[in-house]
C-alpha cells in the first residue's frame, strides 16, 4: 500500500531540511579546518622566520625544528579531527 500523497511530500520536506543543516555543517567543518590549518602554517613560519633572524645558534637550530614540527603537526592533526568529526556525523 502506497504513502499518501500529504504524507509523503511532508517527509520529503523534512528530509530536504535535514539535508541542508547537515551540509551546512559539514562546510562550516571544512571551513574551520581549513583556517586552522593556516593557523599552523603561519605559527610554523613564523617560527622559522624567528630561528632565521637570531643570532644564537643553537636556540635557533631548536626553533627552526620547532617550527617545521609545529606546522605539519598541527596541520595533520586538523585534518585528523576534520575526518574523526566527519566519521561521527555519517559524512563517510
């Protein structure tokens, strides 16, 4: 036996809702993902930048590893949480 017409026209709108809401989220998640990663980017730079401008060697040997470690780790670590909150919305 078929849904009634109203019925299913009322499913179909609540489902389209639904839809844009989760859409809407998961762009807003690559969004924050995406700046965060520049975050790092620049915090890593940054540091790198600030190794190569000090004269002490060895703080600035220590900075410029700090510096490319911050940025990649921070960077994969973005990313990571962007796919563990994807897996918990059901985006894949």
């Amino acid at each position: 036996m078929p849904i009634p017409t109203e019925i299913r026209e009322e499913l179909q709108r609540r489902r389209l809702t639904e839809h844009r809401q989760a859409e809407r989220d998961k762009r807003w998640d690559y969004v924050r993902t995406a700046l965060q990663c520049w975050g790092w980017c620049l915090a890593g730079i940054a540091m790198i930048a600030w190794s190569l401008h000090t004269t002490d060697e060895r703080y600035a040997r220590a900075v410029f590893w700090a510096g490319l470690g911050v940025g990649n780790a921070g960077m994969i670590f973005s990313i990571l949480g962007l796919y563990r909150r994807g897996e918990a919305r059901g985006d894949w």
